[in-house]
C-alpha cells in the first residue's frame, strides 16, 4: 500500500508555504479532508447504476438476499439509497419538506379505506386477509397523522423507531416513498442498514436513481457519487436491451472519467436461450468497445431474478436454478474482490487528483506572480524619467525662457514708461517756463513749480512701474504653476504604480514670488531735491537780459537735466530687474531641484521594493520548482505502485 499519510503531509508542507490565495489553499485542504476520510473509512462503496426496467433493483435485492426494494418501471426518487450492514433493519430517510401526499388527510381518507376494503371482499379474498390490510391501512393513517402533525416533530428526517412505534412495516414503508413519484421527488437521501451476509464485508451499496429520466439531478448525484464516493460501479445491462443509446449517452456525459472502475453486468440472462449467451455476451462486449471505447477484462452475466424467486420461494421459471444461483454467487466473492483492490487504487487516484491540482495552482501562482512582477517592471520603465537629468534641463530652459521673455516685456514697457513720462514732465516744465508772465513768475516755476511737476510725475512714473512689476511677479507665479502642473502629472503615474507620493509637502517649500519694492525704489531717484540744487545756478543771473532770452538759457539748461534724470532711472531700473529675473531664475531652479530629488527618492524606493521583489520571487521559484519536481517524483511512484 501506498504511503498516503506521508504523501498528505508533503502536500500540507506545500501548501503552508506556497503562499497561495486563501481560496485555493481552502479547495486543497478540501481535496486533502476528503483523501483522509476515506482512508480512514473501512467501508467500500458500491454503486450501482442502470437504467428503469433494467433489473437494477432485483439486483441489489439479491445481493442482500432480501425483497426490499420495490421493483418498478416507474421514475423513482432522484436521491441515492444507501444500505449497510446492521443487525436489523433500520432506516433513516431525510426530506426537503415532507411531502403533503403522505400526510394523512390527503394520503389516505377513510372513505378511501373502505372503498379499498369493499373492493377486496367483492374480489372473494379470505376474510383474515382483508382484516389485515384493513387493519395496516388505519394503522398507517394513524400513525402519519401523529408523525407529521404532532407539534414536538420539528424535523424532516423519519426513522425506523418512528415507524416501528406504530406497527407500520418498513419494507411497505421504504416502498411507499421510494417509488411513488409525488413523494419520491422530496428525498433528499435514504440510509438504510440490513443483516445482509454480503453487506458485513464492510460493503455499502449505493443505489443510484435511473439513467433515463428527464430529471437533471438524476445525472448530477451519479456522477458526484461515482467521482467521489463510489470505489466500484456496477453498470447493469438487461439483456433484453444490451446497451442502449440512452445508457451509453448517459454514461460518457456523466462518468466517463470513471470508466475503468466499472464492473458490468449482464442481466437477465435466463431470458436468453443457452446457446445465445456466448453471441450475447460478445455483442455486448462489442457494443462497450464502440459506444463507450472501454473493453472490461470480465463482463459478468447473471440472473438476478432466478436468485430472488429462490429467495421468496416462488417457482422458478428456469429448469436449472442452481446454475444462475451459483453464478451470481460467484460474482458476489470476485465483486468483493475488486472492492478491496479499487479501494487502494481510488485512494491513489485521489491523491494523484491532489499533486496534479496542486502542481497546477502552485506553477499558476508562481506564474502569476511573475506576471505581475514583469508588469510592473515594464510599467516603471513606460511610466517613470528615464532620463531625469534631461528632463530637470528641459524644464529649467522652458521655465527660464519664460521668466527671460516675461523680464524682457517688463523692461520694455518699463522703459517705454520712463520715456513717456520723461516727455510728458519735459513738456510740462516747458509750459510752466515758456508760460511765466514776469519775472516773478519765471522765479516762482524754477523754484517750485518745476519741484512740484517732478514730483507728481515722479509718483505717476512710480505706480506705472509697479504696476509693470506686479505683472512681472503673476508671470513668476505662473511659471511656478506650470512647472507644478508638469510634476504633478509625473506623480501622479508614479502614484498609479504604487509609489507613496507626497506631493503637497513639495509644493509648500517652494513658493516663487519676486519682491518689486527694488525696483519701484529705483523710480525714485528722481529726487526733486537734488535736482533743484542742481538747477540753482540757474537763477544768479535770472534777472540779467531779457525776459524771453533768459526763459531760453533756463529752458535750454534745465531740459538735458531732465533727460539726464530719466537715463538714470533707466540705468537703475534696468539692473533691477534682471536681478529680480535671474533671483526668478534661482527660485525655479531650487524648486525644480527639490522635485527632482524627491521624484528621485520615490522611484529609487520603487525599484528598491522591485529589487526585494525579485529576490523573494527568485528564492520562491527555487522552492516551488523543487516542489514541483518532488510532486512529480510522488505522482510517478503512485503510478508505479498502481501497476
């Protein structure tokens, strides 16, 4: 015998360390339970399989050498019947929901019960006779009305003690809610234990329902039995009707996996003359070979009936009895036989179900882990900067281009300002000189007036400037949003893969903004001050001439001075705000680095977690493939041993 403990205990190693999904792991410890409860079960399974009007139940019938189950060719329960050996007989039958035909205001009436009873007297049956059954037919209505209305019954299951405490009869019992259809469609199963010689070899047989019915459940309990419970299955063939298209459809839709553990049997054969059985048997064996392409090493023939008439004790139909109650008494110890021989061989089979699901879910997993790794790999490759130095110079040429044409256009039209405001204070201090009546009033315009237009010009020329200069700042914003906007859309990939971005803390350090009090300031050197101290010497001889000739010489003087003035606040200006640009220009660059070196540290933990990853996948695939060859090695040896 195989070693299946060791085998289990190996496949359990595998599993704990397989690190597969839960649901697997749950469908081979399922697998693994099953492997060990029929280890541990002492029990062999026989199924027996056939279609209605086969002779399957006159079978099994006399397997156990008893009449107790009902012969009929009617579609019986879709449930299996389970009998087992036990020192009497007792049954145990669970339904759905006990069927409304067996309770006794619609079982039986008694008026129905007369009627039956006037019936048999008009028949001229002895008296005794019609008593008894008159008497089981009360018996039986009163019991079911206690059984099935009785407030303490709770359950579906009925057993024997059920039955025995009010004197019904069992075997009319299983009768009754075996084979009549209304009631027979509400069992879910029927166990049934019997003192049957051939039952105490530890034998439990298996009563599936017909092949030939519309019912979908009649084909889905055979093939789970036959799959997972059953050690051998009987196929009965009558001989009246040798493989029928029926029975060979049925067979290879819902056991043919399971073929070559089944035993098949010829019945009825004393319905056949002497010297047809050999042909018989032959064409039997012929139509298994080309209907269901399995060519048993003995096709067993038998009569089941000649058996259960010795039984009963009715006349035999045959003229040598013995022969066929000698055969099938035979086939009884070689059926034996191949219990206890597919006993061990279902088990290995079991557990070769066990490696070869395992090997699949566990080379699977490691596939799919592989999978997922490579998919990864190629996404960080698509998704991340492979060239992050490349693309820190990009954007600090695309953010410094802007800063550089947004500092130009603030020059220009600074300058553009200081010019116009420089001809429109030219023009006014022309008006103010050239406007003066006397020379009082040519005074009163040197000495003040002049101050007095500089300095409204100077404040004019000033908000001008910072108006320029918080046009300059919005465009420094506007840069530094840019430049966000570009990041963000490169973390957020990174977030899709996985990385554990932070992107706010980033954002937060790195404010640009650009101070434009240096620059306003530089429009205020034009100091009204100092410019009239240098225009002083204009007036030491202001009344020296004529009025007009001197309003000339001061004109002619004090203009260059004015120009002067505003060429100076150009060059201050100027200088300014470069300066601010390239402090733009060292702002972007700091925040473009500070990305850059977070964006860094990201991926380098990416393709960090990616390093640890194919490491534990490398030391896993060495496992599992060690694994896999051991499964291999296992699955061989139960080959071997299976030959």
């Amino acid at each position: 015998m195989n070693n299946y403990d060791d085998h289990i205990q190996f496949a359990e190693n595998v599993i704990e360390r397989s690190q597969l999904p839960e649901s697997q792991r749950g469908e081979l410890h399922q697998l693994i339970q099953r492997i060990q409860q029929r280890q541990n079960d002492p029990n062999l399974y026989l199924a027996v399989i056939g279609e209605f009007s086969s002779g399957k139940s006159t079978f099994i019938n006399a397997l156990i050498r008893d009449n107790l189950l009902k012969t009929s060719a009617l579609v019986t329960t879709a449930a299996a019947t389970r009998l087992r050996y036990g020192q009497e007989i007792n049954i145990e039958i669970n339904f759905r929901q006990v069927p409304e035909i067996i309770k006794p205001r619609i079982f039986w009436t008694r008026n129905a019960i007369s009627v039956i009873i006037r019936f048999l007297e008009n028949l001229g049956l002895d008296f005794d006779i019609v008593t008894a059954i008159e008497d089981f037919l009360n018996d039986t209505v009163a019991f079911l009305f206690s059984l099935f209305n009785s407030s303490n019954n709770l359950t579906n299951i009925i057993t024997s003690e059920d039955i025995r405490a009010k004197g019904i009869d069992i075997r009319e019992f299983i009768h009754k809610v075996t084979s009549e259809e209304e009631i027979a469609q509400e069992v879910i199963d029927v166990n049934i234990n019997h003192p049957a010689t051939f039952l105490q070899n530890n034998i439990v047989i298996i009563d599936l329902p017909g092949t030939n019915a519309t019912n979908t459940r009649h084909a889905q309990i055979t093939r789970e039995i036959v799959e997972n419970e059953a050690d051998v299955a009987i196929v009965i063939i009558p001989a009246t009707q040798p493989v029928s298209d029926t029975l060979a459809e049925f067979l290879i839709s819902t056991i043919q996996s399971s073929l070559d553990r089944c035993i098949f049997v010829v019945s009825r054969m004393d319905q056949i003359r002497q010297r047809e059985h050999n042909r018989m048997l032959a064409n039997v064996r012929e139509r298994l070979v080309d209907q269901l392409e399995v060519n048993p090493n003995k096709l067993y023939s038998c009569s089941a009936q000649v058996v259960m008439d010795d039984v009963t004790g009715e006349q035999q139909a045959v003229n040598n009895p013995e022969f066929w109650i000698e055969q099938f008494t035979q086939m009884q110890v070689e059926i034996i036989e191949s219990l206890k021989a597919e006993r061990n061989a279902i088990i290995s089979e079991n557990i070769q179900g066990l490696f070869g699901q395992l090997f699949n879910q566990i080379k699977s997993y490691l596939q799919s882990q592989w999978n997922q790794y490579k998919e990864k790999e190629s996404k960080i490759q698509k998704e991340t900067i492979q060239d992050i130095e490349y693309f820190k110079n990009q954007q600090y040429r695309e953010c410094i281009n802007m800063i550089d044409r947004t500092a130009s256009r603030s020059e220009n039209k600074i300058n553009d300002h200081v010019d116009n405001f420089r001809d429109r204070t030219t023009a006014k201090v022309k008006e103010a000189i050239f406007g003066a009546s006397d020379w009082d009033g040519l005074k009163y315009v040197v000495n003040t007036k002049v101050a007095t237009i500089l300095r409204e010009q100077q404040n004019l020329l000033s908000d001008s400037i910072q108006n320029e200069c918080q046009n300059l700042s919005q465009s420094a914003h506007e840069v530094g949003q840019y430049f966000d906007k570009k990041f963000t859309e490169v973390y957020r990939s990174l977030q899709a893969l996985g990385g554990r971005v932070e992107t706010n803390s980033v954002f937060a350090s790195s404010n640009i903004s650009i101070n434009t009090y240096s620059v306003i300031s530089s429009a205020q050197q034009l100091n009204s001050s100092s410019f009239g101290n240098a225009m002083a010497g204009l007036f030491s001889h202001v009344f020296r001439g004529l009025l007009d000739e001197r309003k000339q010489k001061i004109w002619n003087e004090i203009r260059p001075k004015i120009y002067n003035c505003f060429a100076e606040i150009k060059q201050q200006v100027q200088p300014t705000v470069k300066k601010d640009a390239d402090n733009l220009k060292t702002a972007i660059n700091q925040r473009i680095n500070a990305y850059i070196t977070h964006y860094k540290s990201v991926v380098d933990g990416m393709l960090n977690e990616q390093k640890m990853e194919l490491q534990r996948l490398t030391q896993l695939q060495a496992t599992i493939q060690a694994d896999l060859g051991e499964i291999e090695r296992r699955q061989l040896q139960i080959k071997v041993n299976l030959r």
